[in-house]
C-alpha cells in the first residue's frame, strides 16, 4: 500500500470520565439558540476546531457511536409510547457535529463522515491524508465518542472516558524527510475508536511534525 507523508500544522485532544467541562460554547457559540440546539459531539468538535484555529475548510469526521445521547432519547421516546422530540431526529444523524460546524463557520466546504467501529480514527486520518493529497488543501481531520448517557455504566466495557476526541490539521509534506510511523502511544482507557488520532495528536505534542500515513 502507498504511503504519504502528512505534516501536522494544530492538534488538540479532550478526554474526561464523565463529562467534558468548560468547552467554552459561550464564547465559540455567542448565538443562544443555536447553543442549546447542540449536541455534545457538536461542542466537543467546535471546542477542538477552535483550539485547532480551524473554522473553514475540507472536514473529515469520525464517530464510532456518534450521536448516542440523541439516538437514546429517540428509543426512550419509543419505549414510553411518547412522541420523541423533532430536535432529537434532526440531531440523530452521524453529520451532525460537522454539520453544526458548517453551519455555525458558514464553511461551505466538503464534508467527510466516517464510522469504522474501533478503526474508525485510523480511517479517518488515511480519508484525511487521501483528502489532501487530492485537493492539494489543509484539511481538518477530528474524531469524538460522547457516550454519556443513562446507565452507560451497565454496559460500558469499553473505555474509562465517557466523553473524548482528538483533532489535528494536516497537509501534504513537502518530503519524507524526518517523517516517522505512526507510534503507539495513546492513552490507557480511551476508547479503542480514537486512540489512532490520539497517538497522532501525542506525537504532535512530543515534536513530531511529520507522519507516514498509509492509504
């Protein structure tokens, strides 16, 4: 399989065991009700966008669960025979953080969404490093799982953080010149999901600018 070389230009990760505090959508979202129409995945994504300085552009997002909260309203809605909300279905779609993002960044640029199970963040980085080598453009590669909802403790085997994600803007590099492969050195109790990105992100942080990707 070929190989290419991305450079890493921002990165930014968020984790918390129960719930991410102080994503700071007061600032990032001044309008009131489009704040209160977000769903978790949609702060997290524009929290880390902004840490990111990334507001327009290319997007490739991956979610393994995506929008479990709005999916779990939905079937609780069902199960109670009661009408479930309006908001609940237009948010239930694995689009919906980006698309909040577009809407709210008025980006009218492509939009990429990527739901692999536990591969999802390494597709999602090769779809973004595919991307660039394409458009010959930055794009903005981020994956987040928010599975904090109802008695998630009784089924939860698979992460000590109920609430996650990693972000990174990347471009071609120039060369192969000082590139590495990517290192296993995520972080114990995240989601399998994204712990690609996350090691991507954790190299970013110790100095590593460039990384092989393979396509």
């Amino acid at each position: 399989m070929k190989k290419v070389a991305i450079k890493i230009t921002a990165s930014a990760k968020v984790y918390a065991p129960v719930k991410l505090e102080d994503l700071e959508e007061k600032r990032i979202v001044p309008n009131m009700m489009v704040r209160r129409r977000l769903t978790r995945n949609a702060k997290v994504m524009l929290y880390l966008a902004d840490k990111c300085a990334a507001n327009n552009g290319k997007v490739v997002y991956g979610s393994c669960y995506s929008e479990l909260e709005e999916t779990a309203n939905i079937a609780n809605s069902v199960l109670m025979k009661e009408l479930p909300s309006p908001i609940s279905f237009q948010n239930s779609v694995y689009n919906t953080a980006p698309s909040y993002f577009s809407l709210i960044h008025k980006d009218q640029d492509e939009i990429i969404t990527v739901s692999s199970g536990m591969k999802t963040s390494l597709d999602t980085l090769k779809t973004a490093a595919l991307q660039a080598l394409v458009s010959g453009e930055k794009i903005f590669c981020v994956a987040i799982e928010c599975i904090n909802i109802k008695n998630i403790d009784e089924i939860n085997r698979c992460t000590e953080y109920l609430e996650a994600g990693a972000a990174i803007v990347l471009e071609i590099a120039q060369n192969t010149e000082d590139a590495k492969e990517l290192e296993d050195i995520g972080i114990p109790g995240v989601i399998d999901s994204l712990q690609d990105l996350m090691c991507v992100v954790m190299m970013h942080e110790q100095g590593t600018e460039k990384i092989l990707v393979e396509l």
